[in-house]
C-alpha cells in the first residue's frame, strides 16, 4: 500500500488512538428495485438501478465518531440508523473509529486502509481529495464507473450545473460520494451569540461595529460579573476563533473578507491572512485579550467549558452552530426564564452596513466518502454509497425510520416527538443520530426540511436568518482542485503555510510576539515559505474550473 510522503507536520509523532471495532448484523436477502430514478441518466446514458438489498457484502468503513451517538453507543453499527442502513442495503459494515482528525491521519498515512473512509479531505488533508488520488489513497472513479454502480449518484450531480465540477479532478475523476447540500437556506449555519437579556437589561444596542462589540464585553464584564465575556477556543472548529476569523465575523469590521484566501473583485485569487487589515484585526483581538475580555485560555479551552461558561454566566458571547451551540444552551436553560441568547451579525467597519463574509458553503462542502484505492469490491462499495441518493436513501439518510423518528403527513415527512422531544437529559441533536445522519455529514442531498424542523426555536430561525444576511458569496473561493503535475508542491507548502499562520495568530493574539513584526518578520517568512507560489497555483485551479 502506498504510504502519503507529507502528512501534515508533526503527525509523525502523534499517538492520538484508533479504535477498531466490528459489527455483525444481519442482512436481507430478498431483491427489490431501488425506487430513486427511471435509469437514464444525464449525458446520454440509460443505466439499469441498483437494486437493494444487494447480495450480502461486508465493507469495512472508517469515520469519525460523532460526540452526537458516541457518549451512548460505542459502535456507529449500534446506531438504529445504522443497522436500518444495512438491511435496506445488503451490506454489513465493520468500522474503524479514529477518534480525531489526528487519528484519522495516522490511519490513512499506515497504508493500511479500509473500503470507505468519511472525511472532510479539504481541512485535515493538506491538498484534498486530488491529492489524496495522487497518492494512492482514493480510488478516483471514472465516469462510466459511476454510471454503471452509483446511477443515482450520477443523476444527482448532473441535476445542476455546477455540481459535476465540485466534486471531480482536472483529469475529470470523479473523487468519492458528496454530501450536498439541497437548499440556499442550508450553506449557512454559525455565527456569533450573544446574551441579548443582558443586552436588554443594560440597554445596550445589539453590536455590529468592532467598537460596540468592546463595549458591550466591557459592560458584561463589569455590570454582569462575566468573568470571560467572550469565550472562545483555537482550532478551526465551528465557535472557534480561527472560524471566526476565517468565516468573516471578526475580519469584515475591519474591511477584510476573511482570514482565508478569497476572491478581490471576483477574481483575482487574495491570501487574507497576509494583508494589512489582519494586522488590525489581530491588534484588536490582542487588546481584547490584554483587558481580559477574551478567554486568556482561548488557545487551551474546549466546547465543554465554553458551554459551562455560557450557561453559568462567566461568559456573555461565543461563536458556533444554530443547532450543537445556540441551540443546546437554550434548552440545557430553557427552566430560566431570564435566559437568552441571540445570534447576530458579523461585526462590519459602518453601522447598518452587511457584512462583507460570514459562513458559507458551496453545494459541496468538504466532507465526502470516498472509496480507497485498495478496496477490493470497488463496485459493491458505490452501489452502497450509492443508495443514499436514492428516494428511499434520501428519506432514510435525512429523517430516520418511518413511523419511529418521522411519519409521512401531508406527503411530507414530519419528525415524530422521539427526535423533537427526546427527554431523558437528550438534545435533539442527539435523538437525531440515533436515526440519521442530516444532522452532519454523509454521501446524501440534505434536505431544508430537516433543518426547519431541528431549529424550532425562534431565536434559532431568527439566528439563520442574521447569520445568512452576508455578502460572501462575491469572495467565496469555488471548489477547485489542484493540477496533479502541481499538487505536491501545492500541499507541501500550503501545510506549511497554514501551520505558520495558525502558530502566529495565537502568539499576535496573546502578546507572545509583538505585531510590530507582522509587516517584517511575519511577511517576509510567508513569502520564503512561497505563498505568491500557491496563490498562483490556487489561481491557475480558479481559472481551470470555471472553464470546466
């Protein structure tokens, strides 16, 4: 097996676990036609259904555990969900459970890899999925594959224009199976929070310019006893600060999109962490940080703190997710009448102007499930993967098992009161992995439905709304790959690059290095590490997929 010559630094020396663990389920073996699409296909190509259940196959699959199921099962295969997976299917699964993305790397750097892995290749494999086909660990499917084994697949991502680009190559191999997303409404989804009860009570305005958001955490400090205002942590995890800045909530008060690379007039391919306007925004966060408004352990800290923080009141601001974060403190305190959270805009340079980013996805985001190179029965495992874009895999991959987690009204699926009011100390979140997986991420369309029914809060359905209101769709880079004949060069360096700036971020921010180096040291150590070599490079890869 080959083995990957530039993991991200430092993997080698991890020792972050694998948990192998084994299911045998039993699985059907009558025949049935799967009920998602009349067989022709797009492009000019009439190709039978697969039919499910398929004839008994075993398949072993890596993933991640969720912190959703892993608390209370300690198999993915435990999983009603999943074990309706497999009799629907035929196949039945043997996980393999990294517990982290570090983990997940040593996996996939050993060489010893299972059928299927479910990973987000963009952010944990320097070089995504074009890289990962370059060396040998994904199997990168051909058209005609896909025709023949995942038809419903193929019918999916032909529907629209621009699918088909987001999930192939330069060389035009289709990468793995797509989590896409079904609707405008779900490309966004975090943000900032705030206790808008102490707003109200203080009566302070709703912050939207970098000036008033340090106000408001002076006065949460002193007339709230909020002994954090603003609670976040370091990785770049959704309410972390990376994504914060990344996602534009921070950087657009100072009149940069985003700390990542983006588009500067809809074209020209910018490295955000490399302009002036970082420099002020981390000089901001720095004097944050000095006057203890921000968590002086932001680069330690975990959710589970950030959360006891926001429920006891040691904290008044965070950054997260509508459903995991925003969501779950308001149930954890819905006994408190006092209690209120809202999710608002990111901060911009002028009051009443709309911020230049904020979270956004394309159709594609990162996530995918990709088949290995060294699978054994490649077919088998696409016509797995392929059922989740089946009718009958839409429903179950999006609400569960019918007349247990949804029952069909109005010829809607309509979640029952075991996923909206699960009781017994669970979130809906959690009730909702028990039966499906719409809640994250997987080979399926998501579908808007899900989402309207998992945020039936208003404060939820308002936060969307805010979160959503953003112009990043003028900077927002499209899902390109890398050439293969520059792809080695692309990851190494940008691995670097990346390690660099997130070690220089925390230091501007906490004070261990002065800014004062930011337009020396900081610069001039980019530009060695070759960062006008990979913008160009994303520049080129900008250019090739728009003439796809």
């Amino acid at each position: 097996m080959k083995k990957i010559p530039d993991m991200k630094k430092g993997v080698a020396f991890l020792t972050a676990g694998i948990i192998m663990l084994t299911s045998a389920v039993g699985c059907g073996k009558t025949g049935k036609t799967s009920p998602g699409g009349d067989g022709t296909q797009s492009g000019g190509s009439a190709n039978a259904a697969v039919t499910y259940p398929m004839k008994t196959v075993q398949l072993t699959y890596a993933m991640r555990p969720s912190t959703a199921w892993s608390k209370r099962y300690k198999n993915y295969t435990d999983l009603p969900f999943v074990k309706e997976l497999e009799k629907k299917t035929g196949v039945e699964l043997k996980m393999v459970q990294p517990q982290d993305s570090s983990a997940m790397n040593l996996l996939i750097a050993s060489g010893d890899l299972p059928d299927i892995i479910n990973y987000n290749w963009i952010t944990y494999y320097t070089g995504g999925e074009t890289k990962a086909v370059e060396d040998g660990i994904i199997y990168g499917m051909s058209k005609d594959f896909v025709k023949k084994n995942a038809p419903d697949y193929w019918k999916e991502i032909n529907s629209t224009p621009n699918l088909l680009k987001q999930v192939e190559t330069p060389s035009h191999q289709i990468t793995g199976f797509a989590f896409i997303l079904g609707d405008p409404l779900l490309k966004s989804g975090q943000g900032l929070m705030v206790r808008d009860d102490w707003c109200k009570e203080l009566g302070i305005q709703i912050p939207q310019t970098a000036d008033q958001f340090e106000s408001m955490l002076k006065d949460f400090k002193d007339k709230k006893g909020a002994q954090v205002p603003l609670s976040l942590y370091a990785d770049e995890n959704a309410g972390s600060l990376e994504s914060c800045l990344k996602n534009g909530f921070i950087t657009s008060a100072f009149n940069l999109p985003t700390s990542d690379f983006y588009l500067k007039n809809g074209k020209t391919v910018t490295a955000g962490f490399a302009q002036k306007e970082y420099k002020n925004a981390l000089a901001w966060l720095h004097k944050l940080y000095q006057e203890k408004l921000l968590d002086p352990n932001f680069a330690t800290v975990k959710q589970d703190t950030i959360n006891a923080n926001m429920l006891t009141g040691k904290s008044g601001v965070t950054a997260g997710a509508a459903g995991s974060v925003l969501g779950t403190l308001l149930v954890t305190n819905k006994n408190n009448a006092n209690y209120s959270l809202a999710g608002i805009q990111g901060l911009v340079a002028k009051s009443g102007e709309k911020p230049m980013y904020g979270h956004y996805n394309n159709d594609v985001p990162a996530s995918n499930d990709i088949i290995t190179a060294s699978c054994k029965n490649k077919e088998a495992a696409a016509r797995f993967l392929n059922y989740g874009y089946t009718k009958e895999g839409h429903l179950l991959y999006n609400f569960g098992i019918e007349g247990e987690s949804y029952t069909m009204q109005d010829s809607k699926p309509v979640y029952t009161d075991k996923i909206l009011n699960p009781g017994n100390g669970l979130s809906v979140q959690e009730s909702m992995a028990d039966y499906m997986l719409a809640y994250g991420n997987g080979p399926f369309v998501q579908d808007k439905d899900y989402l309207l029914q998992y945020y039936k809060l208003d404060a939820q359905k308002t936060a969307l709304k805010n979160w959503s209101d953003h112009d990043a769709a003028k900077y927002k880079l499209p899902s390109y790959s890398v050439s293969s004949d520059k792809v080695n060069e692309y990851s190494s360096t940008l691995s670097d690059i990346k390690t660099y700036v997130e070690e220089m971020t925390i230091k501007y921010v906490n004070g261990t290095e002065s800014l004062d180096t930011f337009d020396t040291k900081y610069l001039s150590t980019l530009k060695s590490m070759g960062l006008d070599r990979v913008t160009q490079i994303i520049q080129d890869a900008v250019k090739e997929y728009n003439a796809r």
